[in-house]
C-alpha cells in the first residue's frame, strides 16, 4: 500500500471499520499525558503516515497503520505526579503479532508480513539504542530492515505532539541520541 492510498482508506471511516476494524478501533483509544497530545491511537496513526517519507515502501507505510494496533488491549491509565497518564505496556509484542494476523487475513506474502511485523516489534526498541552495548546497537543498526524503522521512528516521533517544549525538547535529544548511533553503525563493515 502506498502513503496516498493509506491515507485515504484512514480518513474513509466506513471502509476502514470494515477492511480494518483492529485500526477503526484505535479511535476509540486515548493517550493521556506529555508525549500524545493529538489525542486518539488514530489520530497518531493518521499523522504517522503524513510524516513517512513519500516514496516509502509498502512494508513500512503498513507499519505506520498497524504499529500501534495493540494498544486498546494494553492500555492502562496510571496516576503520575498528580496526573492521570496511559501506559501501553508490551504493545509492540502484542502489536507485531496482531499485524501478522491482519497482513496474512489481507493476503500479503510472507516476506512482506516478516518486515511489517519486525517493524512493528521494534519499533519501541529503538528508543534503547543510545544505551545498547555497542555490538548490540551496530547488530541492530545493521539489521536489513533498520533503515525503515528508522524512517518509521522518524514519523512516529513527528506524529507525537508533546504538551510543552520541555517534552518537545526530550524528543530532539532523543533522536539526536539515536541518529548520532547510527552515524556510528550504518552501513559499516569490519
């Protein structure tokens, strides 16, 4: 599927509840606290894919729609510091194999269903990067598949609207801290 096609079948509420009801659903599912101040999971979704590259491959623009698929069944509200925030635990484990689930009832081949749900499984891990042991983050950072997490990293982080510079401030450092790894890494053989 293509970035075009993705965000219409997003914005078509009919067709998405039936073609996807697992992402239909995310609607329905709030982010309270600093980071998701958009909203809803779908609304996230939404700007996720406006924010991946325009020539993204299929793969990644599935794992855009499907990343965050788990959260409505992981979601739990926690008070912090007087606020009441979501946490989603796990959601990328759960995620991944419901995004298999979803590609394989969509017919999408096996390899293509591979990618998408490595994706989605790590598409938390790469926060870890900055603190990965280095054999850890260079395997990782050289995975065949990175360069679209990245990407897909890249578009999550631009698709969360955090409440204040404080936070927005968090993120740039966060991605700096991530990318300054993979300079280090990418495409680099001993």
């Amino acid at each position: 599927m293509d970035k075009a096609l993705a965000l219409d079948l997003l914005a078509d509420a009919a067709r998405l509840a039936e073609i996807l009801p697992e992402v239909w659903a995310l609607k329905d599912c709030r982010q309270l606290g600093p980071h998701h101040q958009e909203g809803d999971v779908l609304t996230h979704v939404k700007e996720l894919i406006k924010n991946l590259p325009p020539a993204a491959s299929p793969e990644l623009v599935w794992a855009g729609i499907l990343h965050d698929i788990a959260k409505p069944a992981t979601r739990v509200e926690r008070e912090r510091e007087g606020e009441i925030i979501t946490q989603f635990f796990n959601h990328e484990v759960l995620g991944a194999d419901l995004a298999d689930k979803v590609t394989a009832r969509l017919g999408l081949e096996e390899k293509s269903r591979g990618k998408i749900s490595w994706l989605v499984r790590n598409h938390m891990r790469i926060l870890a990067l900055p603190q990965m042991r280095e054999g850890k983050a260079k395997e990782f950072v050289q995975h065949p598949y990175f360069s679209d997490l990245l990407k897909l990293f890249r578009a999550d982080l631009a698709a969360s609207i955090a409440r204040d510079e404080v936070w927005k401030k968090k993120s740039k450092e966060l991605l700096r801290a991530v990318e300054e790894v993979v300079g280090r890494w990418a495409d680099k053989e001993e």
